[in-house]
C-alpha cells in the first residue's frame, strides 16, 4: 500500500462530505430509476413464490452473499419460508438442502461467477425454478435462469466506479420490494409479523392486549347494589385501584381513587352503582398493546378495562403490564 493510501493529510471537512452526497446521489439515481422500471419479471416472480410449496433458497458469494443472506432474511421474517446458502459450501455437500418444492433465487452483479456454477447445474438437473438477479442480462446466469431480475444500468457510486455500491443497494433494495410485494399479496398483519418477532423491543411492541392483560380470578368485579364496604374491599384485594362493575354480564362501570374522592362524604351510604364512571375507557382484547399505552397516556390513567364486543369484561390491563413487556 502507498504512503498516498496510508494517510490522507489535510482532507477538508467539505471534500468528505461532497463524496458522501455525490455516493448517496447516485445510488437514489439508480433506485429511482428502477423505481420508474421495475424488472420485466418482477410480478411473474411474485407469483411463482405464492404458489410455491418450499422455500426460497437465496445464493450468491462475496458482497452479492452478504445481500442475499439479507433478503433470505427479511422473506423468512414476513412470511415467505426463506434460506441462504453459501453457492461455495453448496459445492460441498449443502445442495442437500435445495429441493425439487423450491425456488432458487441466485445473485450476481456479473452473471459470470464461478461459485454458482454447481448450484445453477443442480436446479437445471432437478427442474427447481431458478429467479436470477444481475446487471448483465447476457451472462450466463441470466441466459440459464427461468425468470430474470436485471438491475437497471448504473454506475457503482464509488471513485474507481469498480467497488460494489449502487448494484449492491440496487439488489437489497429488490429484494425489499419482493419481500413487501409477497406481504401485501398475502395479507400479512401486525399480529403474523409479531410470530416471527417474539422477542426485543419490535415483539413487545408487536404484542396484543389479550397476550398481557389479567383474566379470570384476578378481575375486580362487583355487582351494582354491592354496598361500598364491600367494593372497597374488593378493590384492596385485587390491587388495580379500580372496581369494575357489571350488570347483566355487561361492563356498566368503572369506580376509580378519583371516584371515591368526590363522593367521600357520603361514600359509606351508596352501592357501587352509584359511584361508577358509566362511561369508562375500555380496550378491546386484540387491540395492540403500544395502543392501549397511548390511550392510558392520553388519558392520564394507568389501567384500562378489557372488553370483548359484546361488552363483557374479559381482563384489566395496568401500565405496569406494559412496563414489564417492555411496551412503555
């Protein structure tokens, strides 16, 4: 390596800032530009995954790999069964796990590389549907390929124009759109992105009100006419700070600290009915937890009464809940 490579004295701030805009530029070119022009292929590819009844393997080497694993990654993640293999341990015993029920989806800027030769002849002997992504639609990889995804042409943002950059952007960026067109076509929801997210901030964000709420035993519940004595004391042993009452298998109201408050003087005389909210902030049970945080903050309450639609109280849901899931 050159002293010239070693160090860089003297570089202005706005020099390295100029090269950082001129790489993103160029790159948003290039997506923009395939934005405007989707691959020919692109909805047959679709397709082909819908209707596939294995997984979709991913393969390629070097930076194109690192991509590749990326796209496995994210299909697997939002709902499309998906597997990286290295095409050079392929060659060594890992085309055991490409089968005849999948679809293969092989990547390389060139189209000419070597490693992708054995599993590219593997899909030819077994008839499994090959998916090609490249920037030269006469390579080899493409011309053999059953369905073609070819990056748009654009110059790799780096300075010697030779470093994988924008085709490498452009690949993920594909890869992204298979992923969310799949989504789309499929009708995948918050609460199937949460079966593959369980853990982490993402999963408890993800979780719903039925996965964290109290049921059964643990509900504060008190009839109407029940005398006040007794619905404190109800209160007391549950621990919420509310009582919910109900009428008719229904939620008919919430009596809360700030109801016992405004009726101290004659608290002693009435019945729950007659202290209750009849209006209570209620939560429906598949209701996203993050939701039921932003109601209790928009309110200023910290606990929410779980009803299900017809009404009837099925949980309680405390801010502590969430804390503990890692929602708030």
């Amino acid at each position: 390596m050159s002293e010239q490579t070693k160090t860089a004295p003297n570089v202005s701030a706005e020099a390295i800032i100029a090269s950082g805009q001129h790489v993103l530029s160029v790159e948003a070119a290039a997506l923009a530009q395939m934005g405007d022009a989707l691959p020919a292929d692109f909805a047959a590819v679709v397709q082909l995954i819908l209707g596939a009844k294995g997984r979709v393997i991913v393969s390629g080497i070097g930076k194109s790999g690192h991509i590749g694993r990326k796209i496995a990654a994210t299909f697997a993640s939002t709902g499309t069964p998906s597997y990286f293999v290295h095409c050079a341990e392929a060659s060594h015993g890992d085309l055991g796990m490409v089968t005849p029920a999948d679809i293969c989806l092989l990547i390389s800027n060139s189209g000419e590389t070597t490693e992708l030769q054995d599993i590219l002849a593997h899909t030819r002997r077994f008839s499994i549907p090959t998916v090609a992504i490249s920037s030269k639609p006469d390579s080899t990889l493409m011309k053999a390929a059953d369905y073609r995804l070819c990056l748009p042409p654009a110059p790799e943002a780096c300075s010697i124009g030779m470093a994988p950059t924008t085709s490498t952007t452009l690949t993920l960026a594909l890869g992204d759109a298979l992923a969310v067109a799949l989504m789309d076509q499929r009708g995948f929801m918050p609460e199937d992105f949460r079966v593959f997210h369980p853990g982490g901030k993402l999963g408890a964000q993800l979780a719903t009100v039925a996965q964290l709420m109290h049921a059964g035993d643990d509900l504060p519940l008190v009839a109407s006419d029940t005398p006040m004595q007794d619905c404190l004391l109800t209160m007391t042993s549950k621990g919420f700070g509310i009582a919910a009452v109900v009428a008719d298998e229904k939620l008919a109201g919430v009596i809360s600290d700030g109801d016992l408050r405004r009726n101290m003087a004659q608290l002693m005389r009435t019945t729950a009915g007659d202290i209750a909210n009849p209006t209570p902030i209620t939560v429906a049970p598949n209701a996203l937890a993050a939701s039921a945080l932003a109601t209790m903050n928009a309110r200023k309450i910290s606990v929410l009464m779980v009803v299900d639609a017809t009404g009837a109280p099925v949980g309680i849901l405390h801010i502590h809940d969430l804390l503990r899931a890692g929602v708030a």
